[in-house]
C-alpha cells in the first residue's frame, strides 16, 4: 500500500498559499461546532527568517480558507477532503524565542452591521424563518434553515440588540440551534439530526481510538419528566402540562418543575419538551481523540460500541481536526435522547 498522508491546502485573500506555508506549518487545527459558537481555525507557523513578522505580516479582518486532504487514508485510493471555509483573521499572535506565530481565524463575517450593531424594531406578521431571511439578506449572508418549525409571531420586538443576537436568541427560545459559518446563517432542529444514521462506529478495542473520556451524570439531569405550571392572575385560570419519557413514579423519578408564564398549553408542551432535552444532555457526555477522520463534524452522529453502558448513539457538539506531526479529530460528545 502507498503511505497515508495528509495535507492542509490554504488560501488567504483569494491567492492559494499552500506552497509558502509548507516548510513553516508546525501545527493546524479547525474546530467544527454544531451550534451556539463560532467555527475556527489556527495556523501555527515557525518563522526563523522574521517573514511573517514582516513583509508576509497578516492582517486583521483578513480572509483566509482552508481544506484538510488526505491520501490513501483507509486504504489505497482512499482519497478525500474536508473543507473547513473562509474565516476572518480575528487574532494574529506572536511569540518566541524562536519566532512562532499563531493565526487565529473565526467564521462570523466583519459586518458589523450584523454582529455588533445595536438596533430596534417591531416584527410584524412574521415567522422566524422570515425574519431569518430578512436579517440573512441585510447582511449578505445565505441562509440555510433546515427544519419544518415555522413559529408565527404576531408581534416580537428587536430592542438594542444586533441582529445576530436577536436571531440566535429567538431560536434558542423556540428550541432550535443556530450558527454562522461560511458566510451563511444555519439554523436547524437537532432533535431532527440525531435521528439520522450514525456516519461512523468507534470500537473500545479498535486502534484508531486513541483515547476517551465518557461519563454520566445524575446532577440537575436525568429526569423523567418536565411540568410547567403558571397562574395568571388575570383569568385567575391556571394552565398545568407535564410531559414525561414514561409513566411517572413519584418515588424514584425526578420531575422538573417549572413555573414561568404560559400563554396556553400548547406553548407549556413546547416549553415542557424544550426545556427536559436541555437538562438531559447533560446526562451522558464525553471526548475522543481518533484517527484522523474528515467525515466527523458537527451535528452529526457516532456510534460507540463496547463501552458497557456508556455504549450508544452519541451527537458530536464539537469536531476539532489536527493537521501536524500526522492527523487527529477530537470529538466532543453528548448521548442522542429518544423519545422527545
């Protein structure tokens, strides 16, 4: 069989720097989250002749893309690629002796106007994914929303908020996770991902784990049910919901209350279901580092066997890739919840 390799082809501006930064790479790693936080690269480069403290300095606000190749990876002919994006450079950093910079870049797009700028605005007759397509287009971003939740509003104010925020926080609020990576907005339902088929399974006896870190939890998770509760005092009316993974044994099972205000039940079941999947991710979690593998990335789905009762379907949070002396992914895992 032909050696197994791997490479990391870069371009920066526009211009493929692949060829220059050859002999200087020591290190690159790209970070792939499913949601809530911003995808990211760092490069990391020696620089005995001060170039890139010079005439090669890099700029701030910079674009820089990156794709991970590997050749004959699983076997001869296994050849594939891994496109991470363009990035921002957010932080240059410089170090020695000896002279190392450290290139830091991140997903979310400079347009201020987007991410930092403070507006108000009363939404009318919408739905999210309008409201999504409005703030995409302002910031000339694509969207890509991916799920059949379509909550109406009609009426939900924008006050002193960026437009990023106030995205990201309608669709925590309805239960839906949000990024930005790649100039596009990506909103999606996970409970819908984490019942796609597993990508790959990872063996305990297998050489291509090279370490792990599971663990449960019983701590402010694991509960069986969810119950909202709320008097209004208007209608002096009370509206109750309890959802449950299984019929309730108050002896045992845990329930978590809460008492928050409610429009109608329907509103208490969404909350109820949203709020139960939240505390229960937490239940069973964990790390690996494994052979290096370019179909592992965010929101997508492993399957961990011989791991006792850790065993299971788990949903990747965090894909981190390492391109350096060889290619590794960490991963950061959660345990798919069923039923809800």
């Amino acid at each position: 069989m032909l050696a197994r390799r791997s490479y990391v082809e870069v371009s920066y501006n526009g211009i493929d720097i692949t060829n220059n930064i050859q002999n200087d790479l020591i290190n690159f790693r790209y970070t792939d989250n499913a949601s809530e936080k911003a995808d990211d690269i760092e490069l990391t480069l020696k620089d005995p002749y001060s170039k890139w403290l010079n005439e090669w300095q890099p700029q701030k606000g910079d674009l820089i893309s990156a794709t991970i190749h590997v050749i004959n990876w699983s076997k001869e002919g296994d050849n594939r690629h891994l496109d991470c994006g363009e990035f921002i450079i957010d932080e240059p950093e410089y170090s020695g002796r000896p002279r190392i910079l450290t290139l830091k870049a991140i997903s979310i797009p400079s347009n201020s106007n987007f991410t930092t700028s403070k507006k108000s605005k009363i939404w009318r007759n919408v739905n999210i994914k309008l409201i999504a397509d409005e703030i995409a287009a302002k910031a000339g971003l694509k969207l890509f929303y991916d799920c059949n939740f379509m909550k109406a509003y009609d009426v939900i104010e924008q006050t002193e908020t960026s437009d990023m925020s106030f995205l990201s926080k309608i669709c925590s609020d309805e239960g839906l996770a949000f990024k930005v990576t790649n100039n596009t907005i990506v909103i999606f339902n996970e409970a819908e991902y984490e019942k796609r088929a597993a990508i790959y399974d990872y063996k305990e006896t297998k050489s291509e784990v090279k370490a792990y870190n599971l663990k449960t939890t019983l701590t402010n998770t694991a509960y069986a049910g969810c119950n909202v509760k709320y008097y209004d005092p208007l209608t002096e009316k009370t509206i109750n919901y309890l959802f449950a993974l299984k019929d309730i044994d108050e002896k045992v099972d845990k329930v978590y209350q809460l008492n928050i205000r409610v429009k109608s039940v329907n509103e208490a079941k969404i909350l109820a279901q949203k709020t139960l999947r939240n505390l229960n991710k937490k239940e069973y979690q964990g790390s690996l580092q494994v052979m290096g593998n370019t179909y592992l990335v965010g929101s997508s789905c492993v399957n961990l066997l011989e791991f006792g009762n850790l065993s299971g379907k788990y949903y990747i949070n965090t894909a981190t890739h390492n391109v350096g002396n060889g290619y590794s992914t960490d991963i950061g895992v959660r345990k798919v919840l069923e039923g809800y």
